[in-house]
C-alpha cells in the first residue's frame, strides 16, 4: 500500500542525519554549510571609532570657536585626551580620543584659521560607533546548519577566523534502467529513447551543491542492475528512474533487495510518480523514481531535494509554501493528491496548460508547484493556493503546511 506525502515527507525530515565534517579555508566554503558554532572573540568594532570625517569634540563647545590643530587617521593609534576648547580633525574610522562627547561632520563647521566653529547644536554620542554595537564579544554570531553566503564570509573575517568546519558535500549517483534507454550522446534505433532523465537528476544535485557520478544505463536485468549499483555504494544517495512500476522487466526493487535494501516505503500517494520507492543499503540512501520524466521531476522536487537538504546539514529544510492567488480557474481530477506545476509571477499561479507524466517541455518551464487534496475539484480565479518554489531555494527550520484544498 502506498505511503501518504505527509508520511513520506515526515520519514525524511526525522530520520535523515547529516553527513560528517571537514575544516576548509573560508575562501573554499562558499555555499557550504556550517557544522559547529561560531562566537566572537572581540568586539566589533574593536574600538569607540568616527562614523564621519569631522571633528571630535565636547558638547559644552557648541556655537563656539575650538583650537584645532591635531587629526587623527584610520588605523592610528590615538592617545590624545580631548581637552575643552578643542576640536580634533578625525577620519571615518578612526579610533576616537579620551574625551570625545560627539563627532561634528566636516561640513557642519566653518574653518577659521587653525581654529573651526562649531554648530550650536552638538548631540552627545552623534557620530561615534562604540565598541560591540555590531558583535560583542562571546556573541554568537553564525550557527551550525547556516549555509555560508558571502556576508558570512565578511562576518568571518572581520573576526579574523582563516577555516571553518562544514559538514562535506553530498556524494550523489546516478544510472537509469531500461534496455531501450541510451545517452544523449549516443546514436539511438527507432524503437529506443534518450535517457533526458539522468542529466537533469545530475544537474539538479549540483544545482543543490552535491558531488555527482553518472555511471550510464543498466540493462534490464537483476544481474546487470546489480552489477551498476556495486558500483555506486559509495554514494550518499543513489537516483535512479525507471524500472520501478509493475511491468515484467522491472526489477530494479528486486536487484536492490538481493543486496540487502531496507524498504522505507513503496509507492506514494501522489500524482504523477505514485512508484517511488525509498530504501537504504548501508549508509547509502536509495529513491528509485518513476521513468516518465515529468512525474521524476516532481518526486525529485517534493522528496528527493528535502533527502539532498537533510544529508547536507543544513536547519532549513522544511518546504515553505508561498501563498498566493490562482490565475485562472482550474478543474482537477479529484481522488488523489495532484501536483500541478505552474509559473509565479510574484503576484499569481499560473498552471501550465498540458503537464502529462511523460512529458518533458513542462519541466523547464515550470518555477512552482501546488499540490492539490484528493478532495479538491476546482479551483477558481483568485482563490489562494499555497506554491512551492522550484528554482529558488524558500525553506523553513519549522514544519509548513503545503496543500492547496478546496471542496
């Protein structure tokens, strides 16, 4: 009996622990996610420091003439205590002098001479970055499961951090089944197809930041699949498509078994790709998907993107739906859960016009996707559905409801 999307979802999301760590120079962990804590061992600023290139002052000297005579640059290291009476010329950056009630922008003041006059309203503390606002000391400020972008890497520097422990790629692989499938590279008969399948399971993994090898087409034996996947268990996760529904050449459960797969679930309660499969040799996850690509499409989308997520450590991993307005009205066949893939615009959902299970145009233009209840029989121009964006990354650390439902 097929499995339900929640339970499917919900295996994933508790069961699937990431993988184990290595220490990289920051330079290399560009779009890596970090495995441990990461707590500031100074403050940022290090130092009370200008905001502005002006004068340091006191606020007793407003709508005077102050002596100045002095300046202070970025990276001196000022000793000078202010006195009143005083005006320190000082650079954006600078550390400010013992004393300093506020900072006066260089063009608020008039220069006279070795002298400048000051404005006659001087807030205390204006203009002056105080040690800690930005970071203080012992604050956390990266945390296990972020996946570093370059502003972390601003972050890390600024604390003078040269490596980070991130826990390493996802080492994906890849074959097909299916006697009539051949490379696109390959010259193909007129009773054979072109494997469309692996490259954009290969591509998607490196689009998810994983490692990845592709190992061709296994015949449709339970020798030859056994042999291709020996080959790939060094794998995190091994994808294949095809060889997963009822028909008399499809042993690709069969061959993953004889080497000791633990099933987690056959078949889910979904439409299209109700025959994906699940399991585990070892420490290598396994998703058998279905062969029509539209249909491997959305179960690599709604099942397989969430495995790649979890192995990779990250704490954001629940989809996230967005919510918004359907284009037009849509009529669904109702009785199972029905994924619907569209375009969003930012402001509506457009479902593509024709998106069979075996097609492939559908896949690269669609951005999003709805799933619709069983129950669900139309739904009319305006109402709010919940989308799963495709080609940008929307997750939560907390679990969303995704269906769109209307009776």
């Amino acid at each position: 009996m097929a499995t339900s999307i929640i339970n499917a979802l919900d295996f994933i999301y508790k069961s699937i622990e990431p993988l184990s760590t290595e220490i990289v120079p920051i330079e290399s962990s560009l779009g890596r996610v970090l495995a441990e804590e990461y707590s500031a061992n100074f403050n940022l600023p290090r130092f009370d420091n200008s905001a502005m290139d002006g004068y340091a002052v006191k606020v007793s000297d407003q709508g005077a003439i102050a002596k100045s005579d002095k300046i202070i640059y970025a990276g001196d290291d000022s000793n000078h205590t202010l006195q009143e009476g005083e005006a320190i010329r000082i650079m954006t950056g600078a550390p400010i002098p013992e004393g300093t009630e506020a900072i006066v922008p260089i063009e608020d003041v008039t220069i006279v001479g070795s002298s400048v006059y000051l404005p006659s309203t001087i807030k205390i503390g204006k203009h002056i970055r105080r040690a800690g606002e930005d970071i203080r000391s012992g604050e956390s400020y990266a945390h296990r499961g972020d996946r570093i972008t370059a502003y972390t890497l601003a972050i890390f520097a600024s604390q003078g951090v040269t490596h980070v422990k991130i826990f390493r790629r996802v080492k994906i692989a890849v074959f097909g089944t299916g006697d009539e499938l051949k490379a696109h590279y390959e010259q193909i008969e007129p009773h054979q197809l072109y494997n469309s399948n692996a490259p954009m399971f290969l591509a998607r993994a490196k689009e998810l930041g994983c490692e990845v090898t592709y190992i061709g087409s296994s015949g449709d034996t339970v020798e030859s699949l056994k042999r291709s996947i020996n080959e790939v268990l060094f794998a995190d996760l091994i994808i294949t498509s095809g060889g997963v529904s009822v028909g008399d050449k499809d042993f690709t459960i069969e061959a993953f078994e004889a080497l000791g797969m633990e099933r987690f679930f056959t078949g889910i309660d979904i439409k299209p790709g109700k025959p994906t499969t699940m399991g585990r040799i070892g420490d290598t996850y396994i998703v058998n998907l279905p062969g029509n690509p539209l249909a491997a499409m959305v179960n690599y989308e709604m099942f397989v993107k969430i495995i790649i997520l979890k192995l990779s450590g990250v704490n954001a991993y629940y989809h996230t739906p967005i919510y918004t307005k359907m284009s037009d009205n849509l009529d669904i066949k109702a009785g199972k859960f029905s994924v619907i893939l569209g375009r969003f615009d930012g402001k509506k959902f457009y479902p593509l016009p024709s998106q069979s299970p075996g097609m492939v145009s559908p896949i690269s233009q669609a951005d999003a996707m709805i799933v619709a209840t069983p129950d669900t029989q139309h739904i009319s121009r305006d109402s709010i559905v919940k989308a799963l964006p495709i080609r940008y990354n929307y997750y939560s650390k907390e679990y969303r409801e995704i269906f769109t439902t209307y009776s």
